[in-house]
C-alpha cells in the first residue's frame, strides 16, 4: 500500500493532541495548586495509599470507561457509553499493542516506525502505514464497529430521546453540537478510510480528530480527561469549599452534562423549571454564568436526588452551597438575644424530645410523640414545647456556616444541661444538622422513625395491625442524605400494609415543600407536590405517609387521601 | 380656598351673646404673663364702649391648672366653679365672662356636665353649700372674653386709630390666628366658628384691616398642656408643638400671630427664643421673631394704645419691627420704664434672637 | 445654653420625601410583597419573633414608611428558618424576600 | 286582577319591582320626584367589581318599565288607608288609589361639608366618590388636573359617631377601589393612596379586584383615617392620618383627595312614611318587620320595603330586594 511513515494528513490529528495534552496538562497543574495546602497533602497520600489506589483502578475502570452506574440506571444508555469509551480506548491500547507485532508495508522498517515521534500517530491511523495480524484486525474491527454502534444510539437518542428512555435532554449550543458531530464521524469516517484507503476519508478522519481535540476543552467533552482527576480528588477525601475553585473545578469539567439529573430532578415538572436542573447549573458556572449559576443555586430544593443517580456522583448540592455563600445576602445576622435565654433544665430525664420550627405548626406530631413516648412509659421531657429556637439548618442552607454558629451552640447547650442521654428529633432538616453539624458526645441522636422502629423491636411499645394500605415517602434529609429506609417501613408494616410508591427510597421524588429552595414561588411548588403525589398514588395507597413536618405539610395541600406523620399513624395503633 | 364654605361654616357656628352687663372673671396665668391685657379689655369694654363689666376681689382660680395636671377631682373643681357662679349671682349678674380659654372650658364642661348628669349637679349644689354656705346658681350665659372682642369688633374698628396694615406698602398685614384648644375643641358649638374653621379670632383680624392666612399646621395646638410644661423633662414636647407651627407657618412671612389663651401667647413668644438658641433659627425676617400677641394687645394697637401701657416690652420677640410697620409712634426710651417713671432695667439680648 | 430639655424629632413619616429606592426594588424582583393583607401570621408564628420584635410585617412597613435602617436591623434577628413562608395565607416567599431586601 | 301597586321611587329598586309586577299582572305606578328614571345608579360611570357600565344595566331597566304608569317630576304629598286600600295624592294634585305601597325611596349621599375636618367645600381640591364618578362619566372636573398623588378617604359620614352614622355603608370600600383603579387607568402615573379603617369588600369578584389594585395598579391602602385635611402654599392638600398598622402618624401631600361619602336615608320621604305609619331603625333607614323573612315588610300591613331604604345596599343586592317584593306583594293582594 503506502511505502512511507509519514504523510500530512497525520497533521491536524498532532497539533489536536498537542494542543488537548498541553491544555490538560495546564489544567491538572492548576487544579492541585489551587487545592487547600492540606488537601494537597491529602491528594498525593491517597495515591500511594493501597485503600484509595485500589479505589481509584476500580472506579477509573469501572466508571470512566464501563459507566457502570449509568448500566443500573439505564441500560441502553449504559450501553452506549461503554461502546464508545471502552471501544476507543482498547483501539488505542491495542494500536499501541500493534506497534510491537505489526508486519510494517513495503520496504519500512519496523525500527523506523517504533521511533518516538511515530508513536505520537502511529496507531491512530495504523492501517494506512501498516497491516495487523489477522487476530489484532479482528479485534480493531470489533471495536471499531462497538463504538460506531453507541454512536448510533447517541444518534437516535439525538433524534428521538425517548426511545431510549429519557425525557428531557440538555439542550446544547453551537460548540456542542460542533464537537458531537465530529464525534460521531470520527469513527465512520476511520472505517471508511480503513477499508476504502481513500486519501480524502484519511484527512477527514484526522480533521475531525482536531477538531474534536481542540473544541474539548470548551465543551462538555472535557468531562473525559478530568473524571479520572476527579475519581482521584474524590477518593482522597476532599471536600467542597468554594465554588469554581481547585476540587470543584475538576468537578464542573467532569460533569458530562449527561443530563440524567434532568428528568431526575422533581423541578423538572415543566420546562421552564427543568431549566434549574443541576446539568445546567453546573454548566452555567463552568461558563462563569455568575448571574444564573445564583439563581439556580437559591432555587434548588437541595433534595440531592441528582447526586444520588449522577453517574459521576458530582456533589453538586455542595457546590449550590458554596455558590449561596457567596451571594451577598448581607444580613449581618445578630443572634445574641439568644444569650438570655435560660439554659437551667427543670427536670432531668433519660429522652429528650425537639420537635422544631416546623413541627411547631404540625401540633399533630407532637401530640402523637407524646402519646407514645409515654404509652411506651419513657422518662422523657420536651425540649421546647414552649417556644424553640432553630435548630440552624436553614441559615446553613443559605450557606451561612458561621452566623448558624449562635444557634448551634444555645441548642447544645440546653441538651447538655438536659441530661438526657438520648435527643429524639421530629424533623428530618434538624436531623441533618444534629447529626453532622453539633457536638453531642455521649447523647444518642434519633429521628423518630428509628426511635419508634426501636421502641416496637424491643418491646417497649405494642402496635396492632390494621388494613389500612400506606405509602412511604422518604422525605429527603432522611433517605437520601442517611439512608433510613428500612426503619420506618418496617414500623409501617407492623402497624397495616405497605405499598410501593413509583419511585422510592434514594430515588423518592422531594414533596416540593423543601425549605432548601429559596425562590420556587407556591405555584411552582404545588406542581412538584403534584407530581410527587402522583408517584406516591402509583399503587393506590389508603394513606400517604411521611416522616417530616414539612412533607405532611406540603403533601397535605395536594393529595388525594389522608396524609400523615409515622407518629401519627403509630399513635392509632398502640 | 373657597371663601364662601368657610363663611357658611361661620354663619353655621354663631351664638347670641348678651349686649351688656357681665360678671368677669379673671386669668391666673394670664394676670401674671399678659397683666395689661386684661387692664386693656375692662378699659375698652368699660371706656371704650361704655358697657357694664363687674369684678369682684373674691373670685378664686377655677381651678384648671390643677384639674387638668390630675391634682384635684372633677368634683372639687365643680365646687370652685360653683363658688364663681354663686359670686356671680351674689353680685346680682346672669351673665358671666372669663379671660382664660382653660377656665373657659372647664365652665362649659361643667354646665355641660351637669346638665346630662343632674345628679352631680345635686351633689355639687350639696358640697357648695356644706363647703361655703352659699347658694348654687348657673349662669345665664357664658362667654370668653375673646367673643365679646370679637362682638364687639366693628364698633372697635369705628374708634380704630391703626388698621393692620402695613403703612410702608399699603398691603394688609398677614396674621396668623391661633385659638386656645379649650375655646372650642371640646365643644364645637360653644365657639363662633366652631372647632376646625374657628372665626373668633379671624372676625376681629378681618375686621381691623388683616389678612389671614391659613397655613397646614393652624390646627395644631401651641404645645403647652399642662402636664408637659410642668416637668422640665417633658418641655422638649411642648416646644416642639411650637416648632412645628413654625415650621409651618413660615413661608407665609406672617407678621404677627393673634391668640385668646393665656398659654398660646406665651409658649408661641418665649419658644422662639429658645428655638433660636438651640437651633440658630428665628422666624421672622431680619433675624427678629414672629410678636405673638393676645388679642386684647392688638385691639389696643389699633385702638391707639400705647404699646408699653399695653404691656408689649415683657414679650419675648421685639415689638417693635410690628410697630413700625403698623406706624404706631412710641418712645423707645419708655420702653423699659415701669409705673411712675421707674427704671426697670434693660434684660439682657439673647444670642440669636434679635431685640431692639 | 442648656434648658434641660430638647426639640424632639416629629414621630410624623413624612411621605413625601420617603425613599422608596428599597421598597420598589423589591416590589419589582418581588411583585407578591404588594398581595400582603398585614395578618400579622408571619409575625406570629416568627420563631425570632419568640424573642425579639422581629416581625416581616412591619419590616415591609418600615420598608415603605422611610425607615429602612430599622428593616435591616430587625433582619439580623432572622433565623431564615421560613415558618414565616410556610403560614402566609398570601403565599408570599417571604423568606426570599428578606433575604432580597439587604443583598 | 288589575291592582294598581303604588311605587314610591324610580330607580333600581322601583323600576326592577315595576317589572316584576307587571310580569304577574299587577298594574305598578312609579312615582318619581326627579325628572328621569334611574335613581343613583343612572349617574354612575361603571359599576363594581368588574367594570361593567351602569348605563347598560339602567338601559336594560329602563326599557323594561316603558309601559309602566310613570309619574315623573312628582311626588306623593298625601297618603291614607282604608278598607279599600291606598288613597295617594300627587303633588300635581292627582289622586290615585292602590291596593299596596312599595317604599323604594333609597337613599342620599352623606353631605360630605358635615365632615369639616376633610374641607370639603373649603378645599378647592377635596371632592367625593360621587363627583369623581361624574369625573369618570363625563372626563371633565376643574380640580382634576393632572393629579400626581391621589388620595381616598373611606368612611366618610359612616361608622362615625360624630355624625351620627354608626353603620357601615357596604359599598364605599369596593367603589373606592374601583375607582381608584380608574383613576389609574386615567393618570397611570399618578400615585394612589386609600386610607381605610376596615377594608370590607366580601362579594363575589371582590378580592379580585382587590388583589387587582395592589397587583395592577399599585393602589397603596393605608389602615388609618384621615383626621386632617390642610391646604399648603401651593394649594396642595396635607393630610394627616395615622398608619395604625405602623403604629406612626403619617403626613403627606396630595393633590385631589376623594371622599368616599356613605349613604344616608333618603329624608324627603319622612312625611309621607310616618303618614304610612313606617318607623325608623337605630341607623335612620326604614325599619322592616324582621331582616330575615320579613325584608320586605313593614308594620303596616301593605306596605312594603325594597332595596337602600332600610340599609346601604349594592346594586345586586337591591335589585335581589326589588324582587323578592314583588312576590311579597303578589301574595298580598292575592291572599
């Protein structure tokens, strides 16, 4: 065929690779120096760490090019990126492979071509300077023809998404749709070249590799170099700070903008409001969007359904926070009147009871706590049925850490004087900040769902079963940021029958009420209610049931059959 | 403004007033502050107009001042105003008129009282009788010094020597009025006008040759309620109520201020000062103040009076600028001059206020 | 010279030269702030409220009647916790529009 | 069954009775003191709460009493009862008998001069509800001039001891917040502020053209009565009024304020509703049998009461009232 090792057309298929080397390569350097000095340390450990370096071979493997979580999720879809990631990277590897068995073409030397600068091309367009065994053609055919049929997946996905199981899509600009046809040409374009030999084909194959290589940087593309940066940062432990800085930003350019956070995301009831998904929000502050990458971030409910199903698990809510913190809302908060507040307890007892704010307006819950606490003869006492102060959640959902501070501290301080060696908490959004953010050595903290599951299993509280159907929802500060699933099902199951919901558990739809959105205006949120209701009324239940204020609350506005507290329910069987 | 809905007001709040023979009854504070007012009324009243105005040397306060500070009970102050009008009746008159616009209010409240209430009236004839031996009467009519001015005000305008007008320009005087609350805010029939256009005042400046105006704050009272001008603390509110008035009156450069309650001269006159030397601000043009008068003062004025007879020196704001403007002719080195001749001394010039 | 006492300031709000710059702004991010009925529920149920002055209500008042100094510092209090939004029979976001009024 | 039914009244109460009436084939005899039909209502520019024109709803009223017996330009001086029933005679001296009265006499709009604090009369520019309404109909009123900040005042000559009214007149909330609206609509520029005790607007459409005002118009409500009403230098209105929610008395510069003047019974009747043997309720208006089933009837037996006479009302109220009396009358002359 062709006596040389070189030919122009190797060219533009070069510079791109210069150019997607050297940008990465700047880009790497950037990112690590933009770390916290102790993340640093942090990152260069976990490389020579067995733990974390096993971790990072499984996951680069397992994510970057098997996309294994989007196989759980969809299959097809899983289908589509493996046959494209795996295909091109074992073509690349077994080019590389090639160049140590290849039979070179007439009259070049084998030596020539292993040179080093051969190398750099080489097996990119192997077939025009060489021939493969028969085993190595076979197998770069088979892969070759692997991602050409994710391509065409990608194409009928392009053409019709919901063929393949999507609803919504991200919609894309110009760069984007550029660099996606050159990615769907690539490979035809190579085949054509390879069996055709067809000089023209040969350019067109190498043109589009730049145009691939030099556009990747500016799109969505970028997410293939810097997810293995982030699967690394990730498994040494780092946490978001702020927002498009060092770690986030190996987060941002690894978002694919997959868009499966869009039809996970329960805004996405309308298009208008898919708009706030987080595939945008992501995409907007990538693009220094500072103006929307804000709007997004205050009107978020911050359910963190999307980091559960993200393929990449892109903590994006933390971004949302750090992106809050940095709105100038300028409150100067001023919290020392709590100082007046008296801490001295007037009784010590074993449980201690918080219902919180938004309890305060679900007297039912309280009521309900009581009966039982008290059917199940605890030594109990109510922390603040007399008036409460926030448990400092919401100020931290406006990411406002420090000015919570004053808040924190009162609370710890009243449970400390307490005595109570036990805090029973009624509303998942304390839970949340008890949980993670208050220093409570030597007190138990329990949601009620897991204190009333416990008070049944050991005996303390006798339920009797009815006939009554429920559906859990998992209201989000509970199932998806602590996974107590199965404690509240189970007490459901002891009190009547349970019903599946459409989707449940880490996937369960936000009831809409979430105090972590700031502007979703009340007709917005009564069609997120909606919709989560309908999931919930999949499998016809007698009565919905939550296990968070704020949910019976919001729920209560929109569904069709009684809603009500775990508490509640409980307090009618025992 | 609509001239004509303020007449039909007018024309609405009319009273017959006796043409002659009254009992009257003196100010406390004003015998104290404006002594030559109520020289200047009997003189005018008696002299002037040759009607009959009977004093006599026993009437006491009426008791006010200390009714409305909270010191006495209603029914103490009743029994004082009982003894008046028994003194009255003792003295063989029907027709009773006082100088101060509180006691003014307060006899009308009281008759009001006791008309609605007869049983308090019972109890009040009892304790008058246990108390002083004398026999309850009510008065005919009652009357503020003010509305026999005011009724009598053409036939002062016919003896008037000095219209308010200025002479320099010919253009009429501008002339704030100002009514004392108690004349008819309580009891909007009981005074010629009423309580929100009141025409005592307006009748006599119209009369005399003025102009009125009418400015956003003449409702406002002067400030003086008695409770805020006897703690020293609570002046701060009394002199803003002036302040206020000021403020607002201001851009109508008026040139003098008429008022019939003993109070409202004095507040309106000695604020200036002390507004002037917290804040620097005076009211009227030249660095001078805005002369607050009583009504008997400007009735002397035009009627020829000698400024110092009319007791003009003791106000606070110079007297003079008004004089001058009026072209009533005096003698500055009189001005400080006492009965007899007497030196009385020249007090000493404020900082910011101007005197003469 | 010291009398002893003062001119005090007029408790009058003088509409007429009230600065609305604040108000309006919001009113235009936040056309719902002119659907409030003065209920008083925000105020009410106000957990700060518990332990202070704060009230939503009057602070749009405040907001409209030239005292914005007084609005701003009665928003410190604000523990954001949004029983305010979650009660409002007007379904006002009120929790957003505190936090618009000082950004 | 040809009964003539004597109508005191021509506007919306008298004319709807007339209707109906003569629809069940009663005779009806409206006498009427002015010289048109129509009462109030036919001097009204649009009506609330949805800004539907008077004159459409007096047009429809009109055509529909054409054939009616109509006096206008008249009024009943004499009236008496006998066995046979009414004996009536007009102030063009003729007589006419019926065998019942309906009293549709409504009512008269509260002087607004007898509130002296607002100036109306004094102040050039302080007008009421009524004239503003004219204002609306006919596009013409010298104080209107280009107005920057408009204010209306609620309750004037209602809930108000001091003027012997304590009742509320129902419509002056709703009708000032109508035409506040209009007034937008007119000047959008100009800035509107209503100064209410009590915003008492509970029909149907009602909140909605309340949240239309704040929405729309940005019609500013100030819980507070005016007290106070000056004049500046410049012939500007200052009021002073107390913002009760704020807890601070207020004061501002207005260039028109609006009184919204209550309803008062209609006095020119009393002579004649004595004769009648009609007494008065604790409001002035004309006292009913019961405010429940007996609405429409009085202690006089076949006399009977329909639309403002007894109370303020609304137009569907009255025309509700109109209705209702003439069943009560059909029954009557049919028991």
């Amino acid at each position: 065929m062709n006596s040389q090792i070189f030919h122009p057309f190797v060219l533009p298929f070069v510079l791109g690779m210069a150019f997607v080397l050297t940008y990465c390569l700047v880009g790497l350097i950037r990112v690590i120096s933009q770390l916290p000095k102790d993340d640093r340390k942090k990152f260069w450990r976990s490389l020579v760490t067995p733990k974390t370096a096993w971790a990072n071979i499984r996951d680069l493997f397992g994510d970057c090019l098997f996309h294994v979580k989007i196989w759980k999720r969809n299959p097809v879809l899983g289908y589509m990126h493996t046959a494209i990631a795996f295909g091109w990277f074992m073509i690349i590897v077994i080019g590389h492979v090639m160049l140590f068995t290849l039979k070179p073409l007439q009259g070049v030397e084998v030596e020539r071509l292993q040179g080093m600068f051969t190398n750099f091309y080489y097996p990119i367009f192997f077939k025009y300077f060489a021939e493969e065994t028969p085993v190595f053609a076979f197998l770069m055919d088979f892969f070759l023809l692997m991602i050409i049929s994710g391509i065409l997946i990608a194409v009928v996905k392009k053409i019709h998404s919901k063929i393949v199981g999507v609803k919504r899509v991200m919609h894309f600009g110009f760069a984007d749709s550029l660099i996606r046809f050159a990615l769907w040409t690539i490979f035809p374009f190579r085949l054509i070249a390879e069996k055709t030999n067809i000089m023209a084909f040969w350019w067109l194959y190498s043109i589009d590799l730049l145009i691939f290589m030099c556009m990747l940087p500016f799109t969505r593309y970028m997410h293939i170099p810097t997810e293995a940066l982030f699967i690394l940062l990730r498994h040494a432990g780092i946490k978001v700070t702020e927002p498009r800085k060092g770690y986030v930003l190996a987060e941002l350019y690894s978002c694919p903008s997959c868009g499966l956070c869009i039809d996970a995301c329960p805004m996405s009831v309308n298009d208008k409001m898919s708009g706030n998904t987080s595939a945008y929000f992501m995409k907007k502050l990538r693009n220094k969007d500072t103006e929307e990458s804000q709007r997004i971030a205050e009107t978020c409910l911050m359910c963190g359904k999307c980091v559960k199903i993200c393929p990449l698990s892109i903590e994006s809510c933390d971004i949302k926070f750090s992106q809050r913190a940095s709105i100038p809302y300028n409150i100067n908060s001023d919290h020392s009147y709590l100082n007046v507040i008296s801490t001295e307890a007037e009784k010590s007892s074993k449980v201690l009871y918080f219902a919180g704010c938004m309890t305060q307006l679900t007297p039912k819950i309280m009521r309900a706590m009581k009966q039982i606490m008290e059917k199940a003869g605890e030594d109990y006492q109510f922390m603040d049925e007399n008036g409460v102060i926030c448990c400092g959640r919401p100020m931290m959902l406006s990411g406002k850490t420090a000015e919570a501070k004053a808040m924190v501290e009162k609370n710890t301080e009243l449970i400390k004087k307490s005595g109570a060696t036990k805090l029973v908490l009624s509303c998942p959004i304390c839970y949340k900040v008890f949980k993670e953010e208050y220093h409570l050595e030597g007190i138990e903290i329990q949601h009620h769902t897991q204190y009333i599951d416990e008070l049944v299993k050991t005996g303390k509280l006798k339920v009797s079963k009815g006939d009554v159907n429920y559906v859990y929802h998992d209201p989000c500060e509970l199932g998806r940021a602590f996974e107590i699933y199965d404690e509240p099902r189970e007490v459901l199951e002891n009190v009547g029958n349970l019903r599946k919901a459409k989707s449940e558990k880490e996937i369960s739809i936000c009831c809409g009420g979430s105090l972590g959105s700031f502007t979703l205006t009340q007709q917005e949120r009564d069609e997120i209610t909606a919709n989560s209701v309908n999931d919930l009324m999949f499998n016809n239940p007698d009565e919905i049931v939550t296990a968070c204020p704020l949910c019976l609350k919001t729920f209560a506005r929109k569904s069709p059959v009684k809603v009500k507290d775990i508490a509640e329910v409980v307090s009618e069987k025992i | 403004m609509i001239v004509e809905g303020k007449q039909k007001i007018w024309a609405d709040y009319q009273k017959d007033i006796p043409d002659d023979h009254y009992f009257y009854v003196r100010s406390c504070i004003r015998q104290s502050f404006w002594p030559a007012s109520e020289v200047t009324f009997l003189d005018i009243v008696r002299n002037k107009l040759g009607k009959d105005f009977y004093e006599n040397e026993y009437h006491t306060t009426c008791g006010g001042i200390a009714y409305h500070s909270d010191s006495i009970p209603q029914e103490t102050a009743m029994t004082i105003i009982a003894r008046q009008f028994a003194l009255m009746h003792e003295s063989g008159y029907e027709n009773y008129v006082c100088s101060c616009i509180t006691s003014f209010g307060l006899y009308t409240e009281t008759l009001e009282t006791w008309h609605e209430f007869p049983e308090l009236e019972a109890k009040i004839r009892q304790y008058l009788w246990d108390s002083c031996k004398k026999e309850f009467a009510k008065p005919k009519y009652l009357a503020h010094a003010s509305d026999m001015i005011y009724k009598f005000r053409f036939d002062i305008a016919k003896q008037m020597k000095f219209p308010l007008v200025n002479v320099k320009t010919g253009k009429p005087l501008k002339v704030v009025e100002h009514i004392g609350c108690h004349y008819s805010k309580m009891f909007p029939s009981k005074g010629f006008g009423g309580a929100e256009y009141p025409h005592v005042l307006v009748g006599m400046v119209e009369a005399w040759g003025g102009e009125v105006i009418d400015y956003p704050e003449r409702r406002q009272c002067c400030g003086f309620g008695f409770r805020q001008y006897f703690v020293q603390a609570n002046r701060g509110y009394s002199e803003s109520n002036t302040h206020k008035k000021f403020e607002s009156m201001e851009p109508y450069e008026p040139d003098l201020i008429i008022t019939n309650c003993p109070g409202c001269p004095y507040f309106l006159d000695r604020w200036q000062y002390v507004i002037a030397e917290q804040t620097g601000k005076t009211y009227g043009k030249d660095g001078y103040g805005i002369p607050a008068l009583t009504y008997e003062e400007v009735a002397g004025l035009v009627m020829g009076y000698d400024p110092w007879d009319l007791g003009l020196q003791v106000h606070q704001v110079a007297i003079e600028p008004l004089l001058e403007k009026m072209g009533i002719p005096y003698d500055p080195k009189k001005k400080y001059q006492g009965v007899n001749g007497k030196d009385l001394g020249v007090p000493q010039c404020p900082m910011h206020i101007k005197s003469v | 010279m010291d009398f002893g006492f003062c001119l005090s300031p007029s408790s009058h709000v003088k509409m007429d030269s009230v600065d609305l710059t604040t108000f309006n702004r919001l009113k235009e991010i936040n056309p719902d702030v002119n659907t409030c009925i003065a209920c008083g529920s925000c105020t009410a149920t106000c957990t700060a409220g518990n332990f202070t002055e704060m009230s939503f209500r009057r602070m749009l008042l405040m907001l409209q009647r030239g005292k914005e100094d007084e609005a701003k510092k009665m928003i410190q209090r604000c523990m954001l916790c949004g029983k305010c939004t979650l009660v409002c029979p007007r379904g006002i976001n009120i929790r957003k529009i505190l936090l618009d009024i000082t950004r | 069954m040809k009964e003539n039914i004597l109508i005191i009244g021509g506007g919306a109460a008298g004319m709807e009775a007339a209707t109906q009436l003569q629809k069940m084939g009663l005779t009806p005899i409206i006498i009427e003191k002015s010289e048109t039909l129509g009462g109030h209502i036919a001097q009204w520019d649009r009506l609330f709460p949805a800004f539907h024109p008077a004159k459409d709803v007096v047009d429809k009223m009109l055509d529909q009493v054409k054939d009616v017996k109509t006096y206008l330009n008249t009024e009943v001086v004499d009236i008496q009862k006998d066995n046979n029933g009414f004996h009536a005679v007009l102030s063009n001296n003729e007589k006419i008998d019926a065998k019942a009265v309906i009293l549709a006499t409504g009512f008269d709009i509260f002087k607004a001069e007898r509130k002296q604090e607002y100036g109306y009369g004094i102040y050039n520019n302080v007008m009421t509800s009524v004239e503003l309404e004219k204002f609306f109909r006919t596009g013409k009123d010298e104080r209107i001039n280009n107005p920057k900040k408009i204010g209306f005042v609620h309750c004037v000559g209602a809930r108000d001891v001091k003027v012997c009214n304590t009742y509320c007149s129902k419509v002056c909330c709703t009708t000032a917040l109508k035409q506040a609206c209009e007034i937008k609509e007119v000047f959008p520029d100009a800035e509107v502020y209503t100064f209410y005790m009590d915003l008492r607007m509970f029909g149907p459409g009602y909140e909605d053209l309340y949240l239309k005002t704040q929405k729309d118009f940005d019609v500013k409500c100030v819980r507070g009565r005016v007290c106070e009403v000056s004049e500046d230098m410049d012939g500007k209105l200052v009021i002073k009024a107390e913002d009760t929610l704020f807890g601070k008395p207020l004061k501002m510069t207005l260039d028109v304020l609006v009184l919204m003047c209550a309803m008062e019974k209609n006095k020119s009747i009393d002579a004649i509703q004595q004769k009648l043997g009609v007494a008065n309720n604790n409001d002035g208006f004309m006292q009913n049998s019961d405010m429940y089933l007996g609405m429409n009837n009085t202690a006089q037996d076949g006399v009977f009461v329909a639309g403002a006479c007894t109370a303020p009302k609304s137009l569907p109220d009255t025309i509700g009232e109109a209705r209702s009396v003439a069943t009560q009358v059909y029954n009557y002359i049919n028991r």
